[in-house]
C-alpha cells in the first residue's frame, strides 16, 4: 500500500468570515505641525501688552474719568490754595511750617513727605522716646512761652502713624492760640485781644465732631484753619 503524497490530501477548507465581524480599519491620526519658539515668544509679547494697555492705561483713565465727573476737587488731590492763589498743598496732608501767624501741625517723622514711608517709632521702654519727647515739649514751651505745667495733648508732641496727619485734636490747636494771635497782632497792627476773640471763633468753627458721633474722634484740620485764618485778616500766604 502505498501512502500518499501530502500534496494529495485534502486541504481543511477555512471557516466563512462572519457577516458581523468588524472591519478593521487603519486610522491615521492628523498630527500638527510643531509650534517654534518664535510663536510661543510673539504670543507672550502680544498678551503683555494686551494687559499693558487694559490695567495700566484703559483702566486708570476710565477710573480718572469717572471721579472727575464725581468729585473734580478731590480727584485733583483736594488741593487748598493761598489767598495770593498759590497752592499750597492739599487739605489731607500736613504742611511743614514755621510762621508765627499760622497754626503749627502734628509733627513728622518725614517732612510731611507722603512718597515715603513713616520711620519706626520709639518703643515704649526705649530710653529715646522720653527723651525725644522731652525735647519736644522743651522746644514748645521755649517758643510759645508754655509754662513748665503745661499740660500738652499728646497729638501736639508727636506724630501720626502716616506722619503726614493734617488733623489735630482741638486742645493741640487752642493751645496755640496765644501764639498765633500775638504775632497776627505785631503784622496786622490789631489790638490782641480782638484777634484771639476771632481765633477762638474760627477754631471753634473749624472742630469736626467724630463722623456719627462713634468713628475717629473730634479733630481740627490744620492746613485748611490757617487758610481761612490768611483770609480773615488778610494776610498773603505762607
């Protein structure tokens, strides 16, 4: 017997496909193209001045805009000018001045600069602090003729935290009566006792009672009283 040829067996016949077998198909993703870095640069500098443009010029003048049309006066910084019309300041920040006609603010421990931060101030315990402020109440006493019991308001002999405080407490404002009538009298040739009579006036009239009678205390405005005391008895200016 002869066995045969593998070639003459017979070859299994392959299962039919199935008609719901999934078709396979090749999917080719779209790949994008690589950003250089001059892109990622020109899109930075883009946002950059977007922002420029929107926070530091857009927004301040639109903001500028509106409180002109709401409050011109203190947009402009409050400004208070001398009787000649010379501006002399505004009416929030103390003025540094040593004329006799005029009432004096709190101290500073910056020259009333408001560009500047206020220096650090004596410690409780720290022996400088008595002796800054016994030089102080020296110094006042010597030129406003204070006898050596003067009770001083402790606003007068120092300063604020801003150290550009414009108010004082009406105690530090009518303790300096004396002064400032003596010298309106030797300028204006004015009999001393009416000038103190219209500083006592104008003083009184210029105390401003805590807001709500409970917020902040009761204080004067310093560089708008001496304003008015220029205007009352015509003096020029600082």
């Amino acid at each position: 017997m002869i066995d045969p040829s593998p070639d003459d067996l017979p070859r299994p016949t392959p299962p039919p496909a199935s008609a719901t077998a999934p078709r396979r198909e090749r999917v080719v993703l779209d790949r994008a193209p690589p950003m250089r870095a001059r892109t990622h640069v020109r899109a930075t500098v883009a946002l950059l001045l977007v922002g420029v443009l929107i926070l530091g010029v857009a927004y301040p003048l639109a903001v500028t805009g509106i409180a002109q049309l709401l409050n011109p006066k203190g947009a402009d910084g409050s400004l208070i000018t001398s009787p000649n019309g010379t501006v002399i300041g505004s009416e929030y920040v103390g003025q540094n001045t040593s004329l006799p006609y005029l009432f004096w603010d709190r101290i500073s421990l910056t020259d009333y600069n408001t560009t500047q931060g206020a220096a650090d101030f004596y410690g409780p315990s720290d022996p400088a602090l008595a002796a800054w402020l016994n030089a102080t109440i020296h110094y006042l006493q010597v030129d406003w003729n204070l006898s050596l019991n003067e009770s001083l308001p402790l606003d007068l002999v120092s300063p604020s935290l801003s150290s550009t405080d414009p108010f004082l407490v009406p105690a530090g404002v009518l303790i300096q009566v004396p002064r400032v009538a003596l010298a309106i009298a030797n300028l204006t040739h004015t009999p001393l006792p009416a000038v103190t009579g219209e500083l006592l006036t104008l003083v009184n009239a210029a105390i401003q009672p805590a807001i709500y009678g409970v917020f902040g205390t009761t204080v004067v405005n310093v560089p708008m009283l001496d304003v008015t005391v220029l205007e009352t008895f015509g003096i020029g200016g600082y």
